[in-house]
C-alpha cells in the first residue's frame, strides 16, 4: 500500500491518511490550540519564517503550522486519488 504525501508547502508534506483537521489560524481558539501543542511538544512549525495561514492536526495529535492557506491544502487534500476497496 502506498501512502499518499500531501504537500504543506516548501518542499514540506505530510502523510494524508493521518489528517484529522485543516484549520485557519485566526480565532483565539487555534491559537490556544497551538500554544498548548508548543507548551507540550506538538508543534511542528513548517512555516520557514512566514506567517501562519494553516494548521494542521493529524491523528498523533501533532499540530502543523503552515504558511498555505487553508483552502488550498484542503483542495490539494481533495485532489489525491482515494483508497479504491476492491471486491472479489
């Protein structure tokens, strides 16, 4: 089985399959959600120094920061080929 990589921007991706939730950033509530996975070594910041426009929660409870917008990672997200269930 291949596992299908989402790109998050700069070269950076994650494995689909473990995305539970893409977020925008700007209500208080992302932002305690993102100050609780720094406080305890969650966050994973793949912004390289630009502003946040997405976070990305995955099954681990890791939080992603990234500098593309929510909207276009989500129609990246839609754009994977989905898991075909065969029947024999």
């Amino acid at each position: 089985m291949e596992q299908e990589l989402l790109n998050i921007g700069f070269g950076n991706t994650v494995v689909a399959e473990k995305v539970v939730t893409i977020l925008t950033p700007n209500s208080s509530p992302m932002k305690r959600l993102k100050d609780e996975a720094k406080e305890d070594r969650r966050l994973i910041d793949a912004t390289h120094g630009r502003k946040t426009r997405s976070i990305i929660v995955t099954e681990s409870n890791h939080v992603i920061l990234s500098a593309i917008q929510a909207e276009t990672i989500s129609q990246r997200f839609a754009a994977l080929p989905k898991e075909k269930s065969e029947v024999s």
